[in-house]
C-alpha cells in the first residue's frame, strides 16, 4: 500500500501537542498548512529547521498558512527542546504546535517513517517530510528528505506560492523552473489558446519552438486579482 501522497486527504488524527491535544483536521480549517516532520528532539539539524521555520513564521502567516510540526519524543521533551531552538535562533518564538509521536501511530498515518533511522531502542524515527494541506484538506506537495540533508525554507515558501497561484487561477497556470512570486506563469497546456485570450486580457506571449507547437506560453498574472 502506498503511504499518504498528493491528493490524499490527511488523516483527521488526535494528537497530544505543545498546544494541547489537537485534531487535525479542525487544526487545519480552512487554512492553507505545512505538516512537517523532524527526526528527534535535542539533534542538530533539526534544531536549525525548527529554529528556521520559527524566523519564517511572519512569511507564512501573510499566506494564510497554519504550521504543524512532529517529532516522535513526547511534549515534555518538545517543551524542553524549543528552550535550545529559541536560544539558537535569537528575536524567534516556536509559536507553532509540535505533535508528540511516541508510538510512531501519526508518522505512519502521515507517511513520515524513515526507513534507515531508528531511536536507541530500535523503533523508527520519521524523515524530514513536509506536507502542504490544502484548505479541502487534500496533500497538494510533500518532500521527503533523509535525516541527514536539512531543508531549505526560501524552497519552502516558493512552493507554496506556485500552490497558492495555481489555486488562485484554477489549476488554468502553472508556474516554471526557479519561479519566483512575481514572475510570469505558463498557461496550463489544458487550455486553448482562444480560451487563453478570454482568460488573460492581458495577453499572453508563446514561444515559438522546433516543433512548432505552441505550448509554451507565459502570461503577466503580477496584478491580476
Ligand atoms: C539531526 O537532526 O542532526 C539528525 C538527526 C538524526 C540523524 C542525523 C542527523
């Protein structure tokens, strides 16, 4: 069976936090979230992610997007390692929720189980997996890294706007290599280019290639609502 994947609905599970006990899917609502998993409390990569994503905060509240955090120790622990995450990114605040996992019951749920990582006593430890839910629920993006490549957050809240525009326009653009918010956007091969003319008044340009398809096509969304 394949494990949790884009277009799925994440589990509505319950989890004790350093939030308290939360549900996940009335934790979501109808936000825009990142899930996103660590392999344990008190190591050092992970301390620079969560330290990294505590400095972000600010950017993803501007999108609208809630951030949930797991790592399998217990909130005791959690509490006790967000002292060292403060203290290694000065002027930031963990204000987000990090789920405890001790019985490795939600990293499975959320397909976050690594399979090379395993705590002293032998039980599995999660990658670094990164899920972003949409307001419906549904996984739209995950990476999954291996506990030894930290994440890069400017990749994270990339992505996220290439979702969020996507989302805006109908899943009618798609955004290019490297595309930054702000930069023009293809039009999704799904629609005609008579349709292209209605939808984007502003015009659009197509590339005129070898083959001489015209697929390729950008359009300005910048300011268009
Ligand atoms: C870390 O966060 O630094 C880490 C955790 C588990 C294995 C390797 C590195």
């Amino acid at each position: 069976m394949p494990g949790l994947t884009i277009g799925d609905t994440v589990p509505n599970l319950v989890a004790d936090s350093t939030h308290g006990k939360i549900k996940l899917h009335d934790y979501i609502g109808d936000s825009w979230t990142i899930l996103f998993s660590h392999p344990a409390d008190f190591t050092p990569v992970c301390t620079t992610e969560l330290g990294k994503m505590a400095a972000y905060a600010p950017e993803f509240a501007n999108r609208g997007v809630k951030l949930v955090g797991v790592s399998c120790d217990d909130v005791q622990s959690h509490n006790e390692w967000i002292k060292d995450i403060e203290a290694y990114t000065p002027g930031c605040k963990v204000t987000y929720p990090i789920l405890a996992d001790p019985n490795r019951d939600i990293i499975k749920q959320l397909n976050m189980v690594d399979p090379d990582e395993k705590d002293n006593s032998g039980k599995p430890l999660p990658s670094r997996a990164l899920h972003i839910v949409g307001p419906d629920k549904k996984v739209k993006l995950s990476f999954l890294y291996p506990a030894t490549t930290g994440r890069n957050m400017d990749e994270v809240v990339r992505v996220l706007d290439s979702l969020q525009e996507a989302s805006r326009f109908n899943y009618k653009i798609a955004t290019p290599v490297d595309w930054k918010q702000g930069d023009p956007v293809v039009i999704s091969p799904s629609v005609s280019n008579e349709q292209a003319k209605e939808m984007f008044p502003q015009g659009y340009k197509t590339v005129e290639l070898p083959s001489k398809k015209d697929y390729l096509r950008f359009t300005n969304v910048k300011n268009v609502n």
